[in-house]
C-alpha cells in the first residue's frame, strides 16, 4: 500500500458487536468507473446493501454528517457479532473514533453529540431458576 493510502483504524462496539473501521482517503479503494467516487464497503458488500433500512443507515451516516465529511473518505469495515442494530450502533462509534483520529478539530462536534460514548449497555446474565435473566416461570396456584 503506498503511503498516501495509510489508513486511520477506529473501533465501535455496542452489545456484543464489534466494528473495525478503517478510513482511507477518498479513491484509494478503487471506486468503480468514478475515480472521484468515495466507496463504503461493510463486509465487503456496500453498506446500502449491509443496511437496507433507513433507520440503520441514519446513525452510520451521522459521524460524517455532523463533520462535513461525508464523500471525502472511503470506508471500510468489518463488523461481527451481534444483531443488526447492534451492528449499526458499533459502526456508527468506530466511524466516529476513526474520524477523531483523522482530524482533532472533529472531536468537539462528536463529543457534543455523543458520538464518541460507547453504550455500556449489555445483555443481563440468566439467574438459576429463572426462565431469563429476571423473568419467572408461570406461577400456578394448583
């Protein structure tokens, strides 16, 4: 890889997801016909096509949005573990982390709007004799 292809790496993750991001600057990877098209690939597929909902697109695109920075970077990612939202929401923090990275003026923004917190927020463990974590078997009274 030539030197004006390195990369920034950031790391999201939420439940048990985990996101390995990597910016690169825009046409580094290839970009199809366009040479001045940026390319987004999340497990090697286009992240339209990883996330066809626009609910799951929304918080991907917001790191670069709230920087301005939408267009000037490709992205790659590897994400696993975890359901789809989850997945989202660990892409979104490991875009943020990378773009931190990338240029320090982008910390403020992302730190106003929350986008370099990590959701600690994680599946409780099951008790014994408990069906989940706090839900009861059916109580009968025969």
């Amino acid at each position: 890889m030539p030197d004006q292809a390195r990369y920034v790496e950031g790391v999201g993750r939420r439940k048990t997801a985990v996101a390995r991001v990597r910016l690169l600057p825009a046409g580094s990877l290839g970009g199809g016909k366009d040479k001045d098209a940026t390319t987004f690939l999340i497990n090697q597929r286009p992240w339209e096509e990883y996330f066809p909902i626009v609910a799951l697109q929304t918080p991907v695109r917001q790191p670069f949005e709230i920087t301005g920075s939408w267009g000037k970077f490709d992205v790659s990612v590897r994400v696993s573990g975890g359901g789809i939202h989850a997945q989202a929401g660990a892409v979104k923090l490991g875009i943020a982390r990378a773009l931190e990275k990338q240029e320090e003026g982008f910390r403020k923004p992302l730190r106003d709007t929350d986008m370099l917190t990590r959701d600690p927020r994680e599946k409780e463990r099951k008790k014994p004799g408990l069906k989940r974590a706090r839900r009861a078997p059916q109580w009968q009274k025969r």
